[in-house]
C-alpha cells in the first residue's frame, strides 16, 4: 500500500473546499473533416509529464493528455501497455494534483510493464455513474438529505448536486405475474407502478431536482443495454473555462455488469453504494494498480454457434485460471470476427468469471456500431482520432500489449452449450445436458432412480415430473442487447410454427428484452407474431427472471412441484443462475442462448438431448429435430442486416428520459429539497447529518466501548448487509409491523433500502452469522454487558446507545469480503459501531468503514482476540485517534471482567490523507457537504 503524500491539512475546523469539474457529454451536429495533433495551447500546468496536448477533429479543437509525448517525457515502453491500463494511466495524467495523485503513481503504471503485478493503490476518477433502481435510491436519498443538511446550515441546498454526471435507469422492479398473453406488458407495468410508487416518487422528484442527474423511466430497458445503446461515448468530453477536455469514457455502476459497456472500449465496473456516492461526489475511487490477463481470441465461430456459447466457454476458461479481482483483456486476430454485440456478451459475464473488467480495445468494429446505434459523426470521428492519438486503437499488425498472464480459445472450437445446474461456469455442451441433469438428479438433490418419476397435476390434462422446463424465460442484459441471439430465437420460433409445434403447457414463457429497440426489429421482421405464437410475448423491458422476478408459477404447478419435492428446471438467456435465485419454485437453472430458451420450451424438459431426440411431433404427424427448425447464420445475418437500423436507436433514445404516461402522472412534491413523508416505509431521512455544524468538531478516542460482536475468519458483506426476504420475527419485521404494514407486503431488504430504519435493523442479522460470544448460536444475536443478557444485536446496539456507550467489533482475517455492499457499512455506523479491529480487511469494505467514519483497526503480527482470550465481556478504550494520521499504529487498552487490563498496539487502517479528512469530517459525506457549503 502506498502512504499518500504527505501534507498540511487545515485545521480541523475547516473543511477542504475544493469543487470538480462538472462532466458532460456533448456531441456535435457538425461533421469533421479530419484530425490534426499540436502542442496546446492554454498555458495551464502540463504536468509532471509535459502531456496536455491538443487534438483538432474537423473545426473543433479538443485538450487531451498525451500519452506519446508523455512516454517521450519519462515514461518509455508505456506504449506496450494494455489497453485498458492505458486508460488508466491518462486518469491518473488528467488528474495529477500531488495529493491524491502524484508524479510516483504516475510511475508505478510504467513500473508495472517491468514486474506486471503492482501494490500501488491509486486513485481513480470515473467519467460518469450509472445506477439501477435497487442500489441507486439510497444514493439519492443521500443527496436528498444533503440537500437538507445545507439548508440547516444556512447554505443554498441548489449547491448539493452530483459532480460527474449520473444516469439511472430504472430496471429491477418489474416481475413476470402475467404471461404468454398480448396484455401481458401492460398488466405488469400496472402492478410495477402499484407496488413501487412510493420508491418512484421519489425518484421523479430527484430527475427533476438534481443537476447532472437523470433517470430513465420503468419500462425503458435494462441499464446496461441503455449504457450501450445510448449514454456510452467511447470517448467523452467536458468543458472546463474556455477548453474542451477530450478523454476515455469511463464509469462505475452500481450493478455488477456495467462490465458489459467494456464491450464499447468503455472502461467500467460494478461498485458498492458508498464508492459510487464518492464518485458521484467528486472523490476518487481507491484501487490497485491491477494484474491484467490477456485473453487471445483466434479464428471464428462455426455454423450454428452463438455468442452465447461462446461467452460460457470464456466464463469457465476464466474461473479455471483464477482471476479474481484482476482486469482481462481480449486480443487476438478472433476480434476481427467477433461483433461488438458479440464483445458486449463477453465483456458482461465478467461477475460470473470473476474478473474487474473485461476489455476490449477500440477497433473499426468500435466505430461501426457507434454508427449503427445512432451515434453521431461527429462523436465517431473524435473516438477515431483521438484513439489513434493515443496509441488506443487495435490494428492489425500491431504487437500484441505485454500482459502478466495470457490464456487462448480458437473460437472455432466453441460448441452449442448451457451452463448449469447451479453456477455460470459450470458449462454444459448441449450434446451432454441430459446426462448432466441426470447426474445432479443423483448426487447434488439426492434423487437416486427417480428420473422416470411423474406426479399428475391438479385440473390439468398432463403430468409434471424431475426435469421439466417450467420457466423458459429470454431475459437478461447478457444476451438481449444482441440482434443475432434475438433474431435466431424469432427465427426458431417461426420455424416451429410452420411445423405445427407448440410450446408445453407446464412451461411459463416469457420475453423481457433490455431495449424498445428490441421490439422494433422483432415487429418490423414479423418474428414478435411468431414468438408470440409460442407464448413470448412482450412482458416487460427490465432484468425480470435474471434478478428472481420471475414471478409467481401458476398455482397447480407450484403445488405439484413442492407436493412432490419435485426438481423442476428453468432455462433463461441469464448471467446468473444460483440456486433458490430464479425462482423458489426451481432448483436446476441452466444458461443458454435465446433460441435455445425457444427450443427447451418446445422439449419441456431437461431430461430430452435435443441434438438427437425430437422436439415435438409436427402438424404432419413426424418428428420434429432441432435441426430442423435451427436458422443458419446467413438468415440470421440477412434479418439482422435488413431489420435493425440506426433510425431505431435515434427515435428510440430521442425522449427516452421522459416515460409513459404512467411516469408523467406521478405527483412530485418538494422542491429544491424533499418533502419527506414520515409515513413512508420505503424512503426516510437518513440521520448522517443530524446535529451537523459547518465545521467538524474534535476528534475524541474511543473511552470504555462495549464489544458488540466477536467474529471469526472471512464475515463477508453478505453476513453483515442486509439482504433478501425480512422475517417477521425479526427487528426490521417487528418494525413493519408498527407501521401496519402485514407481512405478505414486506418486500425484501433490497426493495428498501431507502428506509435506514429497515436496514439498520437487518445489520449483523443474517441467519448464519455466528456471533462467538454465543457459542453455537447462528443469527444476529448478542450479549448485553455487563448484564449477560442474549438479544438481538439491533435491540442491544439501542439499548447501549441509550446508555452512551460506545460499541467496537472484533473479527477475524479477511473481514468485509464478497460484494461490495454500502449497507454493511452504514449499517454497522448507525448501529454506534466506532472502531473494527480485525486481522485483515478486504479492501473495498475497509474503504467505506472509514466512508462513513469508523475505524478499522488491524492486529499486528499473529495477535487475535482469541489470543487475547476475548469473550465479549470486556471494555475497550482506543487511544489515538483523536489526532490520526495516515497508517499510524494506536494503542487499545482492553479491561478485563476482573479488573485487569492489558495494552495493545494496532495499526490505524486509514490509509492516506484524504480518508483522515473523511474521518475527521464524520464520513466522506459530511466532507463534501462541508466542502460544497464552505
């Protein structure tokens, strides 16, 4: 870990007032004509590096940092880098300011090409946030709140907006209730706005309130196929005084697969709520120089093969090589017969094979889709030439970027496959599905010699047995943002029309694709009238069965199923496919194309091989083979080429930020600030700035703190946040409950994340925590000290702070691993946590522990709370902190039961200077509350 560098701070009863830049896109009507590089003009400080250039595209000159002349300055060999750390080394160029980015950091990147792995922690600045519904609310309601707080001070609350501009697209509400019907949009959008009002609301008010802040409404699309389609640039602009900045696109989203925009050259990433709010505020986000693995692509795929079964190919080569929390970038002559949609696919499942990020590197294919979805020529030309520029652009016959590691897949050995029953990478060839499911009928659920077995169905005319597809469901951002996969479904589904086959009726079919756009090529190939025919008619434009909203399985098939302890089997064109996630109905998930999803409708079962079994038997009384119905990839591509078009993407996006009528009649009240309502059990003010003066106080050590929790190793952000259904014999239930709300009208955790009262009653509540002061006892309980008394860590955690004392946690190695989940530290802040003290944290929860003002302390050496011989009855008193600085080690005085006390050493794990100014400030919120009110 680096130190930051080292630096005065002002007292601290002045907070810093620095203010970024405002970021905008702002593409041009007027076609360039051609480019031309030059020394820039402007006599602002080119840097350690000399790189502020100026790049001229037809009559419009843009500023950009150089990375040529910078390597001409200093950092030789950079031109070997790989792509996607190009793109970082310009953001660390653009923002050197010798605090959060010095001339050293600069120089780590160059290091990099000579050990290919790095321990620098740098500090990244994104273009751009993107957000879905679910995680994106209690980002807004922060800003809400601020918006108060300033008001409180006295400040002007207009002053309260995001920094980096902001998209939200609202996705992950709409369910599957209704299906296989032509109404079946409609009455799902009905129920959607029924269910979520309060939550949208809300967000109408904040589109309408915040600058540098929209939203896309319900029913629009998924966020990740907007981002493609529509709000990516590839390369993006500011205006800052008189110049225009020119500089990589990038952004974090609070959804894991904002991977998929690495399609577009787009380097972006999921990320917790706290970092996204950072970024969104204008601070930067902290990160490892990274490993990066080059992935070679060779040859083409073959006749009959998707990009689907290419991407779960990739997906299990990945997770066999292990790159977790390291970057993957593909190369290789394989990209010049590989579609952007094709690249996207890939770039997507990057959650599922465990990398950051999986890049591909701005190419001709780069600049034909721009041109394909709408983009205009004059943004087209200034990625192309700034691109070149920059050395970013793949061509032929340059050499390949040196990589810590590399792996290889000549894609013409690709084979038709799913993957399942329960994991992404687990892929199956579709030659070989039958005997898969066979063999996890045996082993993984314990049904030995039950293959055969069928159960009638109450008032129905067929049975239902282990293997039977009762959701076939296309959906997902993965495979819905490309033309090939969607047309090949329509086309299967118009071949097995004319052959008189029809879907089984113990299958709930659905279509849920990420874009109106989708729907426009559909209709204008005539496929929709076939895919309705089969039952998969439009049900809504979100994330649905991906996400578990796959609705509700008519009653009699849900009763056979769980009568009978029956595993039944879902298909769907997903990412993700873990047990319990599709539905709760289903225990064998299995991922597989579009057209796939068509052709397992039509078998109705798992147990059938579709590569020699028949499907079905045709209207003329002979077996029908999935060859026979199979398109070849020259219909596909003609349809594709003849029916998707620009003007659909230019009519589409034209007003996409304005809804249906559904959205206009939704009531906003509240101006400049929120009109809190009281009553709301979905969205309230938070308390982060309740009492907030305009300078930070004192800092104070931590004087005789209770011990909340005692944990053991690798208590993952699964254990501490929040998440899934809220029991009703449970704090947040109980809490429900005094509001009237009943328990069929609970929701999940994730549907209320905008309430802090839910969320922090669900903290430390997961049902397979171990609390270590209970022996034996799982479930978010504690001690109450000194009384001794057993109760739930919410109840406890209250009663201390009615007390006024003080809480700390002790843990284990590797605490706060897994997602990276804002809850799990704002949870354990509103709770009175003050400091952790682990062995090791994970380095993302670490980082928004001090984002919302809590230590994280570490043991030094092999020390433990077990070696201490810790039981949760002692005080801990914390002295230190009062006047920390980066990394410094502080003493910790734990008193015994009996009296006794010992003296400790711990490292302070506030790492740099700009997480001491959180810390002082209360949190990175109150930072830049203080900063933007100064």
């Amino acid at each position: 870990m680096k130190k930051a560098a080292p630096k005065k701070t002002a007292a601290k009863t002045k907070a810093p007032a620095k203010k970024p830049v405002v970021a905008k896109a702002a593409p041009k009507k007027a076609a360039p004509k051609k480019a031309a590089v030059k020394k820039a003009s402007s006599a602002k400080d080119h840097g350690s590096f000399g790189a502020r250039r100026t790049l001229k595209v037809g009559k419009r000159s843009y500023t950009y940092f150089s990375l040529p002349d910078a390597e001409k300055k200093g950092l030789d060999g950079i031109s070997r880098l790989p792509f996607s750390l190009k793109v970082l080394l310009e953001n660390l160029l653009r923002f050197e300011d010798g605090r959060t980015v010095s001339a050293d950091d600069i120089r780590a990147v160059k290091t990099w090409l000579e050990t290919r792995t790095s321990d620098r922690e740098i500090a990244y600045r994104p273009a751009r946030v993107l957000m879905q519904d679910f995680t994106g609310v209690p980002a807004v309601v922060d800003l809400a709140a601020m918006r108060d707080a300033v008001k409180g001070l006295g400040g002007n609350p207009k002053k309260i907006n995001p920094l980096v501009p902001v998209d939200l697209v609202i996705d992950h509400s709409v369910m599957v209730d209704k299906f296989g019907t032509p109404t079946s949009f409609k009455e799902n959008v009905d129920i959607e706005y029924q269910r979520n009002r309060e939550r949208y609301e809300f967000l109408r008010w904040g589109a309408k309130a915040f600058d540098n802040f929209r939203v896309v409404p319900p029913g629009t699309g998924i966020c990740h196929q907007v981002n493609l389609e529509y709000l990516a640039q590839t390369v993006w602009t500011k205006t800052e005084g008189k110049e225009e900045i020119a500089y990589p696109d990038t952004c974090v989203g609070t959804d894991s697969h904002t991977t998929m925009v690495n399609g577009l050259a787009v380097l972006g990433w999921g990320v917790g709520g706290i970092e996204a709010e950072a970024a969104m505020l204008g601070q930067p986000v902290s990160m490892l120089i990274p490993e990066v693995i080059g992935f070679r692509l060779t040859g083409k795929l073959n006749e009959g093969v998707t990009a689907t079964d290419m991407v779960l190919t990739v997906t299990e080569m990945l997770r066999k090589k292990g790159v977790v929390g390291k970057f993957v970038e593909y190369f290789g002559n394989g990209l010049d017969n590989l579609a952007l949609e094709d690249r996207a696919t890939i770039a997507n499942m990057a959650p599922e094979y465990g990398a950051t990020c999986g890049f591909f590197p701005i190419d001709n294919e780069t600049l034909k889709y721009l041109r394909a979805t709408g983009r205009s020529e004059e943004r087209v030309a200034l990625v192309e030439a700034y691109a070149k520029a920059q050395g970013m652009f793949r061509e032929k016959g340059m050499p390949d970027p040196v990589f810590t590691d590399t792996l290889e897949l000549d894609l013409g050995s690709v084979v038709p496959s799913l993957a399942g029953p329960k994991r992404p990478q687990d892929r199956v060839a579709l030659t070989d599905v039958k005997t898969n499911f066979h063999g996890a009928l045996e082993g993984e659920f314990g049904k030995p010699g039950q293959a055969s077995r069928r159960v009638p169905v109450e008032g129905q005319d067929y049975d239902l047995g282990h293997g039977d597809v009762v959701i076939a469901a296309i959906t997902s951002c993965t495979n819905t943002s490309n033309p090939s996969v969607l047309i090949a479904a329509g086309l299967v589904a118009r071949n097995a029309r004319a052959k008189g086959l029809k879907v089984k009726p113990w299958v709930k079919t659905s279509l849920a694709p990420g874009s109106q756009v989708v729907t426009d090529y559909l209709n204008k190939s005539g496929l929709q009238d076939d895919l309705d025919a089969m039952g998969f008619d439009l049900v809504g434009y979100g994330c649905t069965t991906c996400i578990g909203n796959s609705g509700p399985l008519p009653t009699e098939i849900s009763q056979a199923i769980n009568a009978n302890d029956l595993v039944a089997s879902a298909v769907l064109s997903g990412n993700r496919n873990f047990e319990g996630r599709v539905s709760p109905d289903v225990k064998a998930n299995y991922l597989a194309s579009p057209p796939l999803v068509v052709a397992y409708a039509l078998a109705g079962s798992t147990q059938i091989d579709l590569t020699t079994e028949p499907l079905g038997t045709g209207s003329d009384g002979q077996p029908v083979y999935l060859k026979d119905i199979w398109p070849t990839s020259k219909d596909v591509a003609a349809t594709v080429r003849s029916c998707v078009t620009p003007e659909m993407f230019r009519t589409r996006y034209a007003n996409v930020f304005d809804g249906d009528a559904h959205w206009q009649s939704i009531k906003v009240t509240g101006g400049l600030t929120y009109d809190w309502d009281g009553g709301s059990t979905y969205v309230q003010n938070p308390p982060y700035f309740v009492g907030l003066q305009k300078t930070p106080g004192e800092l104070s050590d931590v004087k005789d703190a209770r011990i909340l929790g005692l944990f053991a190793d690798s208590i993952t952000t699964d254990h501490i946040s929040p998440a899934g259904n809220i029991k009703a014999q449970s704090p947040a239930g109980s809490y429900l409950n005094s509001k009237q709300v009943g328990a069929q009208d609970f929701n999940s955790y994730g549907a209320r994340r905008g309430n802090h009262e839910v969320m922090m009653r669900g903290t430390f509540a997961n049902i397979r925590i171990k609390n270590q002061m209970l022996k034996g006892i799982e479930g978010g309980v504690t001690k109450l000290q000194p009384d001794g008394t057993q109760m739930p860590i919410y109840d406890a955690a209250m009663e201390y702070k009615r007390r006024g004392v003080p809480l700390v946690i002790f843990a284990g190695k590797e605490y706060g691993t897994g997602s990276s989940r804002d809850w799990a530290a704002k949870g354990t802040m509103l709770l009175g946590v003050k400091a952790v003290v682990a062995q090791s944290f994970e380095r993302i929860h670490r980082s928004n522990l001090v984002g919302m003002g809590v230590a994280p302390l570490q043991f030094l050496n092999d020390m433990s709370w077990q070696s201490l011989g810790l039981d949760g009855s002692e005080t801990v008193s914390i002295e230190g902190l009062a006047n920390v600085k980066p990394r410094t080690k502080v003493n910790a005085v734990i008193t015994f039961a009996d009296g006794t006390k010992q003296s400790i050493e711990l490292l302070c794990r506030i790492d740099t200077q700009d997480e001491v100014d959180y810390y002082e400030n209360g949190g990175i919120l109150p930072y830049v509350l203080r900063s933007l009110a100064a």
